[in-house]
C-alpha cells in the first residue's frame, strides 16, 4: 500500500503532478533515508543538490512526508519480515540442514557482513563480498538500490573484502594501480586465469583487468565464476 496525496488536479491533463515530480526527484537520489529517525527532510537534500522543479512550499510538504510514510511502510511490512526469513533461513541451512557448523563453534550464529582490518594506525572494518542469488551481475549490488546487504540477501564470504574501485580508475588510483601491475605479473607466467566470485566484482573492472592483462599474455584463457539471473 502506497500513500496517494490528494492535490487539486491542474488545469493541464497532460501536466504531471508537482508532487508526483518532486517523488521521482527522492525516488533518484535519496532511496535511502538517513539516521534521522524522521527520515528526509529539506536541510538534508539542500547541501548537496538543488530541487530543480517548480514546486509550492505544500507540495514539498506533502511529498517529504507521501517519502518517509511509503519508505517506512515498505521497511516495517517487506523488509523487516524478509529480514528475519533470511538469517532464520541461514541458520537452519548451516545448523540443521547442511551441518556445516555446530552449535557452540566459534562461528556467529550468521555470517557477519563486516570484517576488522588493522591498519598501520587503528583498525577498522571492511565490507565482506559476496554474491546474491537470482541477480543481474550487470548491476553491482553493492551500490543497489534493492539494499542487499540491509535485507540480508547477500551470501557473504568471510574471508572475502570488497574493493572500492569506483566508477573508473581516477576513483580510487590506489585499488586499480594495484590490480593492474597484479594480473599483467602474474600473466607473464601463467596461461590461464580462474576468477572466483566474479559476480561480486564490477563487470567494467573485470573487462579492463582482463584486457590489460591480454596486453602481456593475448592466449590467456579465462574462466569465471560468474552468476547471472539468466540460464542464457
């Protein structure tokens, strides 16, 4: 269920509705309310984007709140239910079903999503990767919109950190330099290449790595682990 806001229609059947604008506008940039337990508010788009739709003081009123309302009821109603299926359903597949653990092992009762790193200074924690059944390898479902990780649908490896590459290698110069001098050495020796896990790792990053590494070795065989929401 949706909250539908009621606003006197416009004169122009074919006008869409400032309100209807205006949630597409949060539909885009804000799928995640923050910490505030109100959810969006207008200070909290103001510092880092401009409202660029001709709209009335009550029809931003009257959205902020259709937002929060419909984002609220799809957390308590879908989210939080699909939530406790998931970590009931791992532990019953690990417990119970496939006896990969025992009751009383040093393992937590799930996976953890978070791993501690130490670093040079301090420690901190890293995102574990993954894969998430029945999805569009093509979308990286880290950044997605679907929430995978809040929803507890990602079947985390725990020995696995993400890499923040970014969007393109001036991102994160570090990660890519890194990966590039790391596969272009190994391709001088090797043959063939076996990617685990490709499926948790950007398809344009993949597709740069290995055509780099083509560079050095143009018979390098590749095989992948790589799922996909197609039998194709």
């Amino acid at each position: 269920m949706e909250l539908v806001p009621t606003r006197k229609p416009s004169e122009n059947i074919f006008a869409k509705d400032p309100i209807e604008s205006i949630l597409d506008f949060f539909a885009e940039h804000c799928s995640t309310p923050n910490s505030n337990k109100n959810g969006v508010t207008v200070s909290d788009l103001n510092p880092w984007v401009t409202l660029d739709i001709n709209y009335l003081e009550s029809d931003l009123d009257i959205a902020i709140k259709t937002f929060n309302y419909n984002w609220k009821h799809k957390l308590q109603h879908e989210w939080i239910p699909e939530i406790i299926r998931n970590t009931m359903g791992e532990v019953r597949y690990h417990y119970m079903e496939a006896m990969t653990r025992n009751f009383g092992d040093i393992y937590p009762l799930v996976g953890t999503y978070f791993s501690p790193v130490q670093g040079p200074n301090h420690k901190f924690y890293a995102l574990n990767n993954g894969w998430v059944g029945n999805h569009d390898s093509r979308e990286l479902f880290v950044t997605s919109k679907e929430h995978y990780y809040l929803r507890r649908r990602v079947n985390v490896w725990g020995d696995l950190l993400r890499v923040r590459y970014g969007n393109k290698p001036s991102d994160s110069p570090a990660a890519w330099d890194h990966m590039l001098k790391y596969v272009q050495e190994m391709a001088k020796y090797f043959d063939g290449f076996r990617l685990d896990n490709l499926h948790g790792t950007p398809m344009y990053v993949a597709r740069y790595l290995i055509r780099e590494a083509r560079k050095v070795n143009p018979n390098l065989i590749i095989f992948a682990e790589l799922f996909t929401s197609s039998i194709e």
